[in-house]
C-alpha cells in the first residue's frame, strides 16, 4: 500500500504524520497540545499515586494529569500537537 500523501497551498508534497502515542512519564499536562489542536483528538486526565486513571476531577487522590489520545481518528496528521510540546512526549507515524 502506498503512503498518503498531500499537496499544500504552495504545490509541495506533504505526508501527514498521525499522533500514535503520547509518553505519559515524560508528559506534564501543561495543555499547550490541547489548545494547538482544533480537532479534538486529545483530552487531559488524571492520575492518582499509583499511576491509575481517577474519574472524578474533585478527588483528592489526583497526583498529576497528563495527556491522552481521546480520539484518534480526528487526527489530520498536522504534528501541531508535537511542536508546542516541550518535553517531546509524541510519536506521529505516516499512514502506510
């Protein structure tokens, strides 16, 4: 199968590269990749001590928040996300 590629304004041929994972131990939740992205693929959530997910946002056990994927199937492929990052948690692969 051959890769995706695209075409910008300017004629030059662009591959998408789509977000594959975010590294939840370098990630500090700053939110900059959630406010880079205009499609909703991303969602912050919470995690307690243990490293496990808490559902409830008024729960005192909460001990950091990181990124998440919420919904990958938005992704256009930008990379906004990864760029702002600043601890280079993001992995984009091109869709083969």
């Amino acid at each position: 199968m051959a890769t995706l590629t695209s075409v910008t304004f300017g004629g030059k041929t662009w591959t998408p590269q789509f977000v594959q994972s975010i590294n939840q131990e370098k990630c500090i939740g700053c939110g900059r990749c959630f406010k880079a992205c205009g499609r909703n693929v991303l969602l912050l959530k919470a995690l307690n001590e243990e490293g496990e997910w808490v559902e409830d946002e008024e729960d005192e056990e909460i001990e950091r928040k990181v990124m998440t994927i919420a919904n990958r199937d938005a992704c256009i492929g930008c990379e906004a996300c990864s760029r702002v990052c600043p601890k280079n948690c993001y992995t984009h692969e091109a869709l083969n």
